[in-house]
C-alpha cells in the first residue's frame, strides 16, 4: 500500500553530521505522521523522530537538540537531519509511515545503516 525507501546512511567521524531521506509512494494519502526507528544490534527498535501531518514533532530524548526531523509534502519525502554524532547513534535506521483510518497501519522502509566511528 505504501512504499518507503530510505537513503543517505554510511560510515561517519563522532562528531559528524549525516542526513536521511525516505520517499513514499503508493497509497500515500491520509498518513497521520512518519517518522524514523533505530535498532542497533542487541537492542530494541525506538522511535527516534516522528513529525505528524499537523507538523508536530517529537524526539526521543538522547537525539534532542542534534537531529531534527522535517518533510517537504510536495516531494512525499521526510528528512532525518542528524549532527553532532555520536558512537551509541549507530543502529539500522528505518522509515515509518503510520495510518490511523480505519485502525492503526504501519509501513516500514527496508533500513538504512548509520555507523557512527573513528
């Protein structure tokens, strides 16, 4: 129904600065939010950043004040700008898109890898 397709991971310094894009596609209207997971290895997948259709945005509290998450509606694109990086943000970042007509669906890029070393 939606398709999400993330890019811009790599290998990056502490310290550096890094941007993701996922674009969507598909069935894209009536989106309430999208945002963006991380799951690093041994650990759970959380949200990292979400931005709802109101343009409300939230963040957990580790990446506060370093990522900020934005979307440009006529491009289908929302964006994870994330400075200042640290070791402990390496994980798989994921795309999400989430819809709430009808009951609560969500739609997953397939990943992108963030690895954050010197």
């Amino acid at each position: 129904q939606v398709q999400l397709v993330e890019s811009g991971g790599g290998l990056v310094q502490p310290g550096g600065s890094l941007r993701l894009s996922c674009a969507a596609s598909g069935i894209i209207f009536n989106i309430y939010a999208m945002g963006w997971y991380r799951q690093a290895p041994g650990k759970q997948r959380e949200l990292v950043a979400q931005i709802s259709s109101s343009g409300s945005s939230n963040y957990v509290d580790s990446v506060k004040g370093r990522f900020t998450i934005s979307r440009d509606n006529a491009k289908n694109t929302v964006y994870l700008q994330m400075n200042s990086l640290k070791p402990e943000d390496t994980a798989i970042y994921y795309c999400n898109a989430e819809k709430r007509v009808g009951g609560y669906y969500n739609y997953w890029g397939q990943g992108t890898q963030v690895t954050v070393s010197s």
